[in-house]
C-alpha cells in the first residue's frame, strides 16, 4: 500500500511513502526503483521546491527532513500528537506546513526545525494542507468537514485582526494565533 507521491521537483524522479515503512524512490527514465530510506511509518511525504529536501511525516507524529541528494537525515523533530496526515513546503522553501490527527496546522523553519506558527481551529484530524504560490497562506481541510485560510505573515495577521477588533488581543487570542509578543498587539 502507498500512502503518499510526490514528484521530485525536476520530474525525474517519484517518491512514495510506502505502508512498509519504506520511502521508495523510481526513477523516471527506466520506471525503476532506485533507492529507499527506512521510516517509522511514513504516512506523507514532499520535495522542497528547490529540490533540496525531501521531508516525511510519520504515523507516529514526527517529521524528518532530508538531504535530498544524499539521502542523509538533516533533522528530525516531533511534530503532532499522532498521525501527521500532510505535509507541503512553501515555495520559498523557508517553511514546512503540517497538518495531523490531533486537529492542528503547524509551521515549521526549514533552517531549523522549530514550529514558528501553530493554527488551531478545525474539531477534527487535518488530513491536507497546501501552501498558496506567494506562501502568504496556507490551505487546510479536516475531516471536520471545513477548509480553513491561515494568514502565515505574522505581522500582516496581526494587522488583519486589529483591523476588525476595536481592542488589543486577549491573551487566549494571542495563544491561538502564536503571536508571542508581550506588549500591545493592537494600537
């Protein structure tokens, strides 16, 4: 069984997270498996746009990201408490997003490793999420039966929010929407 492709950036090669805790790289020009990397239950995975990295999400909520010409793990961190269902890196490459079995969207630097935004919002698993071309949003749908818009610009979601309230954020607000400031977010 496959649980998720993604084509390499050049379309030379494809990439499988295989229910066999393999990730199975083919290549293109003779339909052959060309190599394989061991998991623990991989469930999604993606190509950066850039080619650079290949990351992985597994059943087990971690996410681990690759050197995508050498096969060698740059990092691997945990990401959700349970399955990671979706993964997509931005188009800058900067960001991964994630999206899994506890209800969450995260953000993660790429350089990193670190989550730099975290959307809570769907009542449900997030069993998609796709960055927009300009990587300004991020797309998510649940089996909540909802797709939700995340703003990924801090400060832009900050001027977004203000815009509409006549008054600061709360400290609930803040915690929802990650924004780790102490001073006023609203003028």
């Amino acid at each position: 069984m496959v649980n998720d492709v993604a084509f390499s950036p050049d379309g030379t090669q494809i990439v499988f997270a295989g229910a066999d805790n393999l990730i199975h790289f083919w290549s293109r020009e003779n339909w052959q498996e060309v190599n394989t990397l061991s998991t623990d239950g991989a469930q999604a995975v993606a190509y950066s746009y850039d080619g650079k990295y290949i990351a992985v999400a597994t059943l087990k909520g971690l996410i681990s990201l690759w050197d995508a010409q050498t096969l060698q793990k740059v990092y691997e961190f945990p990401g959700h408490n349970g399955v990671i269902w979706d993964i997509g890196f931005s188009s800058d490459g900067q960001y991964l997003a994630s999206g899994g079995s506890d209800g969450i969207v995260r953000l993660w630097d790429v350089a990193t490793g670190k989550e730099v935004r975290r959307f809570v919002g769907h009542t449900a698993l997030v069993n998609n999420v796709v960055y927009s071309p300009k990587g300004d949003l991020v797309a998510s749908i649940s089996l909540d039966g909802t797709v939700k818009f995340w703003m990924t610009d801090i400060e832009a979601l900050k001027s977004a929010m203000c815009h509409v309230l006549p008054r600061d954020l709360t400290p609930d607000e803040r915690a929802r929407y990650n924004i780790t400031n102490t001073g006023a977010t609203c003028p």
